[in-house]
C-alpha cells in the first residue's frame, strides 16, 4: 500500500430539496493517488452499501470531461483546485495524504438539490428550450462551406460552444448568475450568418427564460470565467448585453 492516500471526507448529505441537509464525516484509506475523484466516490460508496448504509448520490456520465455532469463543490471551489478541469478529470494526486476535503452540491436557487451532491439543472435545458436552436425550414440545408465567416469569428464562434452547461458558472458566483453559460449559447449562434435571422428574438428568450429561473444578476467580478472548465469568456456576456440592448431598442421601434 505504499504510497496510497487516507484521507477525511466533509460530504453534504440531503434527502430533497427540502430537507434541511447537513454534512457528514467519512474517513476513506488507501486510496491511490492515481484514483479519479469519482472513482474514489465509488470506493466510499461501495463501504457505505457493504456497511447497509445510503449511498451518496452525485452526478455522473462521460468520465471524459465532456458532459458537465460531474457538478461538485470541492473545498470552494466548482470542480476543485485546478484550473480547466471538471470534477471527473481530477485526480486524488491534487491533494495530499491526511488532507480533509469538503465536498458540497451546486448552491443556487434555480438548482433545487435533489439528493446530497445531485442538483436539477433543467433550468438551464429551459433557457435552451427558449431559443438556443436555428430553426430549419424542411429540405436541403446549404452547404456551411458554401458561406463565407471570417476566420475570428469562426474560431469565437466555436470557442463559445464548447461550454457543456455544467453549471460552475453559477456556483462560482455570488449572486448565482447564468449569464456566461447563457451568452455562450447566445454567442455561439450570433457570430455565424446561420444565426442572424433569429438572433434578436433569440437573446431577448433566452435572457427572459434565464430571469425566470431566477437566476441572479451578472455584477462583473469574473468568477464565472476563473472557474469554468472550458474556459468560457467574459467577452461573450459583453456581446450578449449589446445584443439584447440592441434587440430591445429595435423592438420599441417597431
């Protein structure tokens, strides 16, 4: 077992979205270093059913960085102490043996929890709902190498879409704020001429849809981006604000 890790655990645990919630202290030993974070869930997870006591319940899917599952709050701070990397990439050799790690879910209002570490995001599947698409006529759709994009705002273009909607975002900031995960999925349609037909209705839905999960104001301190695993930037949520300043002015007009 040379070389493996103990360590002590902090997980919240709680019922429902109602129940008051609280955290719990496990002990975990001779865990390798080379262990995902996940996997060493897995081995408490496995003690806690042999010991007939309840699993703790988190979310998971990919394992690859991928799907913005792994939603966890690791000692304050969304997917723990590296820098663009989701909970499923991060491995045990990122802490040291005897380490305490607190382990917490999402905190944010329009992230209900649903059991211990597992919260409902389909607040954002609702914002997307309200106009993160194109719309497509039936029949043969143009050839995309047909259309001529500048190559910046190709490559902003992409930049932005590679958010997976994990949600760090709001849990990094204070006031629970979706505006970096909405702009991005704002920007990613509006810098392509695909996007331009719909892109006034689109902002102006999805920015009303987001208000409506109450979701908190966006007040500038750049949590969101210090944190995102991708990387997402703060310059999304500058053209998502002129284009719904713009959207707004264009429809007092008419």
């Amino acid at each position: 077992m040379s070389g493996n890790m103990n360590l002590t655990l902090k997980v919240w645990r709680q019922k429902n979205k109602d129940d008051r919630g609280k955290f719990e202290t496990y002990p975990v030993q001779h865990i390798s270093p080379d262990m995902s974070f996940l996997e060493m869930f897995d081995v408490l997870n496995e003690r806690l059913i042999n010991e007939g006591k309840d699993p703790v319940a988190f979310d998971h899917d990919c394992r690859e960085g991928i799907c913005g599952m792994c939603s966890m709050f690791i000692n304050g701070r969304p997917h723990g102490p590296l820098q663009g990397v989701t909970t499923c990439q991060l491995h045990m050799r990122s802490f040291r043996n005897g380490d305490t790690i607190v382990v917490e879910p999402w905190r944010a209002t329009a992230f209900p929890v649903i059991k211990d570490l597992a919260v409902d995001r389909s607040a954002f599947d609702r914002v997307i709902s309200a106009g993160g698409f194109i719309s497509v006529n039936t029949g043969n759709a143009q050839d995309a190498n047909s259309i001529p994009v500048p190559k910046d705002d190709a490559d902003a273009a992409f930049a932005a879409a590679t958010c997976i909607g994990c949600g760090a975002c709001v849990a990094a900031c204070k006031n629970a704020s979706a505006m970096l995960f909405v702009s991005a999925k704002v920007s990613q349609f509006a810098l392509l001429p695909q996007g331009q037909a719909e892109r006034q209705e689109r902002v102006l839905s999805m920015v009303a849809q987001m208000d409506a999960e109450g979701f908190g104001s966006c007040t500038n301190t750049g949590a969101c981006e210090a944190e995102c695993p991708k990387g997402i930037s703060l310059s999304n949520i500058a053209r998502m604000n002129r284009d719904y300043i713009g959207a707004q002015l264009s429809t007092q007009k008419a």
